[in-house]
C-alpha cells in the first residue's frame, strides 16, 4: 500500500471545499480499523463552519493549518462502555485516525493528526467548543482539505531500532 510510504503531515490548504463523499469515504476508512474485542469506541464530529475551526486555533497551539483547512475531523472516544477496563480503547482511536491518514492519502487530499487526549485543558476545551456529552472524549483533530504543499518523502525506516528475541 503506497500511502503508507507517501503519507505526509500538510499544513498548507487551497481554498476548496472537501467533496461529502470524500469525507463519507473517510469515516468509512476510519471504521473499518481493528478494535479490541469489536468495541468500536469511535465517534466523529465534522467542523466546515469557519468560526469553529478558527476558534481551536486559538485554544491549540498546534492547529494552526486550521486556519487554512475547510474541514476538520474530530475523532471522539465513547468510554462510557469500555471492555478490558478501558485499556484499548486509544489504541483502537488511533487506529481509526491513522485509517484516515492513509484514505485521505489515496484520496489525494492532505491531512494532519493533532493530538487532543490526554491534555485536560485541550479536552475540555474541544469537549466546550463542539457540546460533547459526558462520556464522550476527543481524542484528535485531523485537518482535512485539497493540499497546497508537496512535502519530500524520507526514507524511514531505521535497522537500528529493529531488535530480534532480545533488546
């Protein structure tokens, strides 16, 4: 799979809408991640309107390229059900967001995971922003929109951190 090695963090975006399908074909991609004991603890609010977006950049430092992007996805955690004491349920959430990386890749639109959990002071201000009941935990914000920029692809993988049986 291609987008795996040519995914990139995009920070600049045109100004264009993101087509619905495209961000229906995402939230599909997201869905479809492994979860622990089929748990599926995700959620996924959808921010277009500029006021919004504008206004998590004033609260998170690093969300600025909202400024610019017509849509965010803001992956959310419901734990008020969690299996196994709750102690996959944010693997299972990053799952689903890299899922989102990589469709919007082989969509050809550009995207950047901003992390929200476990920061309180950026969960409940995200929480504030966009009305989540109780139980409900954002998790990330990823940026979404037609990319402006072409970031270089390196070269990642590193023999020095692979270890075989023993460290």
């Amino acid at each position: 799979m291609k987008e795996i090695f040519t995914r990139r963090s995009i920070r600049k975006y045109q100004n264009r809408p993101v087509d619905q399908e495209q961000i229906q074909q995402l939230l599909r991609a997201a869905m479809y991640a492994p979860s622990a004991g089929n748990e599926k603890p995700w959620h996924f609010v959808i921010i277009k309107d500029r006021d919004k977006l504008n206004a998590i950049t004033n609260f998170h430092p690093h969300t600025q390229m909202l400024k610019e992007a017509p849509t965010a996805i803001i992956a959310c955690a419901d734990s008020s059900d969690v299996k196994y004491d709750g102690a996959f349920w944010i693997q299972d959430m990053a799952a689903s967001i890299q899922n989102i990386l990589l469709q919007g890749e082989a969509l050809g639109l550009g995207t950047c995971w901003c992390g929200v959990y476990p920061k309180e002071e950026l969960v409940e201000n995200v929480s504030k922003l966009i009305h989540l009941p109780d139980k409900i935990i954002p998790i990330a914000i990823i940026a979404v929109g037609h990319p402006e920029e072409h970031r270089e692809v390196r070269e990642r993988y590193d023999v020095a951190r692979v270890h075989h049986e023993v460290w």
